[in-house]
C-alpha cells in the first residue's frame, strides 16, 4: 500500500455523524477523507466525478467509501472506481434503497432509480447494511456480490442513566416537517398525547414551519411541546435520563440510532413492529402497528409504568450495539476488502 492512499469516504452531507464517527474509526489505521456532495460548487454531481478522476489518476485512492449509494450519482463512481481498479464499499440502509408504498417514500420508487441503484450495488465489492432488515431491502431491489449487516454502535459510557425518571415521552428527529409528521410517525405520537394528560410529551428536532406543522401545532393537546430545534450533546442526553418512554412510531427506520441511545439511558422503548426496529428492540420495549394511535397511546401507559424494562433495554444494548463492536466490525470488513488480514 502506497503511504499516500486513503479511504475516500462519499456522501450526500459532510457533516453527518455516522459519517464522521465512521471517518474517525477508519482514520486510525487508514488516511482517510470525507467528499460530501453538499460541500461541492455547482454542477456537484461533475464536480464530484472530476475531484474523484483527479485523484484517482494521482494514486491517491485505495478505497472508495460510499455513505449511502444514491442513485442520481453512485453508479458513476463506481464505475469510475472499477476503471482503476479500485475497492468499493457502500454503506446504506435508508431512503436510497427502499420503497414504502403506506407513505409514498423511498427512491426505489422510479425504475430508472432501480434500474441505477441495482447496476451499482453489482459492481462494488461489499455492502454494508444498517441491519438484517436494511439487507432484505437491498435484496429486493439488487444482487451485490457480497452483503452484510453492521450494526450502528453507541457509547454506552456516555449514554448511560443519572438521576430519576419523570413521566415524560420524548422522540427525536433530525427535522420536524410536513414529511416527517407522517414518516417518523410524530403525528401519531401527538394524537397518543391526548389520552395520556398526566404525561408530557417533547417532540426534539428542528422545526420547519410548513403547513403540516403549522396545523399539528394548533391542533396539538397542552401536553405537547415541540423543543424546535436539533438537540445533541448534553442537553439530548439529559432528555434521555430524564424520560421514562422513547418512541419511535416510524414507517421505516433501517435501525433507530437515536432509539438506541435512548435505550442506553434506560428509556422504555415504544417502536413499530415493521423494518429494522423489532430486530434492535427485542424483547425490552413495547411494538405496535404503524398511525395506529390507539395502539401506540396504550402501549405508551404500559411503557409508562414499566420503568425496570428500562434496565432490560439498556442490558441488551450494551451486549449487541457497543460502539466498540461496531468499530471492531467495521474495521474487520475494510480489511477483508482491501486484502489485508
């Protein structure tokens, strides 16, 4: 291996924590540099083909690390890459590789999206998925070569419980919008409020003011509260040690990171009983059918008041969803691409 090369990691968005927590990881052993499509001038798409020629053509490239393979560009650099001779790795597991027809969402929608997303996923030399569950979604729509599932790990040094529990249920959502009232089930977890008034209920995500918003404001129960802002660091940590309840009443979630955080703080998990939420749950937490709000309102009083399940859902995070074992994964599986042992 040249001293030069590195693990090109390309993403929709830089910023991203998974992405950065997974840069972090792999820059222990290997240089390693984030190409984020939101961080390129206009055309993007060009511009990030050209930047990756150029480095392709300099050596610079040992592997090709695609965070998520978005099908209006992955099957370009991928192509790019195999020219050269270059490892390709995607990790994937959400929005890019599923269809839920319940809510209209997912890009597999469009043929010509299936048609680019299957050419792609053919051609790389692994597959990372968030779950078993984000596995079976490739695999309808693909035939890679080699697929497996790596789990999301957490810190559960940090996220972990400190002082009492209050009656509070909370959910956590990059942004609240008209979308996301309906895809991450925040609708459903507001109509739940109303037959539960000794409880409050936090929605904790940015808010944007669009017209759905704007009616589940007005038409929200006093129980209700929408913090409006994304909340990470402490002061998410302290609405995981101080809530009884997590909900997570999603149509599609390929694994549930902010779940699982919440487990770890003890939490009572209250999920859908679809996608990849079952397979992180287990039997520490609460299912019920997704937009059934009298399901998810009753499963969240027996959440309520069954605060020692919250140990149970901590106990199971931290023998299969360590950050250490998703690190050890990780690692494992870059070596097993690049040749190394």
């Amino acid at each position: 291996m040249k001293s030069a090369q590195k693990i090109l990691i390309v993403c929709p968005g830089a910023r991203s924590p998974f992405v950065r927590s997974d840069a972090a990881i792999l820059s222990k052993q290997y240089p390693t540099e984030i190409l984020g499509v939101d961080t390129l001038p206009f055309p993007r798409k060009f511009v990030l083909l050209f930047r990756l020629l150029s480095l392709l053509l300099k050596g610079e490239v040992l592997m090709v690390l695609l965070y998520f393979s978005v099908p209006a560009y992955a099957p370009f650099v991928v192509t790019l890459a195999k020219l050269f001779g270059t490892k390709v790795v995607v990790i994937t597991g959400g929005y890019d590789t599923t269809y839920v027809p319940v809510i209209d969402w997912g890009e597999m929608k469009n043929l010509w999206k299936r048609i680019a997303q299957r050419y792609a996923l053919a051609m790389v030399d692994l597959v990372l998925c968030f779950s078993e569950f984000s596995k079976s979604d490739v695999l309808k729509y693909s035939k890679p070569k080699r697929v497996e599932a790596l789990y999301f790990g957490i810190d559960t040094d940090y996220f972990k419980p400190d002082g009492s529990k209050e009656p509070l249920v909370i959910t956590v959502c990059f942004q609240v919008n008209e979308s996301t009232l309906i895809q991450k089930g925040l609708r459903t977890m507001i109509e739940s409020a109303r037959s539960i008034p000794e409880a409050q209920f936090v929605l904790i995500g940015e808010t944007k003011d669009d017209a759905g918003v704007t009616e589940a404001r007005r038409t929200a129960p006093s129980n209700v509260r929408f913090h409006d802002k994304f909340t990470y660091g402490k002061e998410l940590l302290q609405f995981y040690q101080r809530a009884t309840v997590y909900v997570q009443a999603s149509a599609h979630e390929g694994f549930g990171i902010a779940n699982t955080e919440a487990m770890s703080c003890e939490c009572v998990p209250v999920v859908t009983n679809t996608t990849a939420l079952p397979e992180v749950v287990g039997d520490a937490g609460f299912f019920v059918p997704f937009a059934d709000v009298t399901a998810t309102a009753e499963a969240i009083k027996r959440a309520l008041k069954s605060p020692d399940l919250g140990k149970k859902a901590r106990a199971r995070i931290i023998e299969n969803f360590t950050f250490a074992k998703h690190e050890q994964t990780l690692l494992a599986y870059v070596r097993s691409v690049i040749g190394q042992s």
